[in-house]
C-alpha cells in the first residue's frame, strides 16, 4: 500500500518519480515531481521508490543529483 507524499514510478511514464497526492479506491492523484500537472492513475500501476533512486528537485528516476 501507498502513504500521501511517497515517490512513485508510474507504469507508461518510464524515468518520472511522482508523489502521491491522494489516494482514492482503486485511484490514485499523482505530481509529477519537478512539476507542478495533477495526474489521475490506477493504483495497479504505481510502483513505490527508494529515496537514492530519482532526484528531488527534476524528478528523473536515475539521476543523483539532489537525492538521500
């Protein structure tokens, strides 16, 4: 299961972390991190990240620049 404010990969979006805004039923509001686009997604299609995966300030997944 998913918590508000985890970093996520979104199945279709390869190399974008999102964080997860609300959760609701099977639906899931994901952002883009490094942006600022609401998403609506299935919960299925979400895949929880470690923090030193993707970077905090453009939200690439595999880039280290700004990651813990």
């Amino acid at each position: 299961m998913f918590n508000l404010d985890d970093a996520v990969s979104v199945e279709g979006w390869d190399g974008i972390a999102f964080s997860v805004l609300e959760l609701k039923d099977h639906r899931a509001t994901v952002i883009m991190i490094g942006d600022d686009r609401k998403w609506e997604v299935d919960i299925n299609d979400l895949k929880l990240l470690k923090s030193e995966q993707y970077c905090r300030d453009c939200g690439q997944i595999g880039c280290y620049h700004n990651n813990y």
